[in-house]
C-alpha cells in the first residue's frame, strides 16, 4: 500500500508526536542535575532522590527515542493497518460504528490505535470478515463493514 511521502504518518499524527517529544523533553530537562548537585548530596535520601531522578530520567530518554524512531521510520509496519484508514464496523448487538486507525492516541473518540487489540484484527480484514479480539472483559467480534484506506 502506498502511502503519502510521510512515512505513512498524518499530519495529525506527526504533530501529536512533535508535541510528545517537546512535552517529553521539557519533563526530561527538568529532571537534569543542577551545577553542583551531585557534589552536595550527602544523606541517603539526597541520594535517593539523585537515583530517582537519574531513572525518570532514563525512563524519559527510552521514550523520546520511541516517538523520534516512530517520526523517522513510520507508525505502522506489515503487521499494522496505516494511520488514517477509515474502517466501519458491525458489533454484535448490531451497532454500527466508523473509526479512524491513528498510530499515535489523541482526543479522538471515534479512533482507534493501530496496535491496538482491535486495531491489529482489523490488519488483512475486508468487507464481509469477522473478527475476534481481546478486550478486559474477553474476547468481543465484529464484522468488517468497510475498509478505507489514507489517500
């Protein structure tokens, strides 16, 4: 499937990500040492908190990276459907509803994640199949309406 020049991000996506990555990066510049910091620690619950704030700190860094690779490389591989794609859908109790797959989580509510449970049996799915996929009360299916690729 082809997708625009963007590595199969939205502009919605690619600029929820941005705003990730700057939120993320001001919570990790707020978590550096002070000048001098590590040289004045002298309890155990200086050093403590030197320790904590070292692993949020890491913890921060891992997830920069994730959105940086995640903008460089694209949201979805083989395995995910791609950011956009519009998929209507027949629940069990007849209800039919359309969402948009977003590869990264925003206010939305008519959207659904692409790795998400559900997302990932949607991936190969076309009009007319049945799906089953796990959600915290078991497994739920639904029928495959229509699927609309990003242009």
């Amino acid at each position: 499937m082809v997708i625009s020049g963007d590595k199969g991000l939205s502009p919605a996506a690619r600029s929820q990500l941005e705003k990730e990555i700057a939120s993320l990066r001001a919570q990790r510049e707020a978590l550096a040492p002070q000048p001098g910091e590590q040289e004045r620690t002298g309890d155990a619950a200086d050093q403590a908190d030197v320790i904590d704030r070292a692993e949020a700190a890491a913890r921060l860094d891992r997830q920069i990276a994730d959105l940086a690779a995640k903008m460089e490389h694209g949201g979805y591989g083989n395995s995910q459907l791609p950011d956009g794609t519009v998929v209507s859908l027949r629940f069990a109790d007849g209800d039919e509803e359309t969402f948009q797959v977003v590869t990264v989580p925003g206010e939305d509510a008519d959207a659904i994640t692409s790795d998400s449970p559900l997302g990932l049996a949607l991936v190969g799915a076309k009009a007319g199949d049945e799906i089953t996929y796990r959600t915290p009360r078991g497994d739920a299916k639904a029928t495959v309406v229509k699927v609309t690729p990003p242009k």
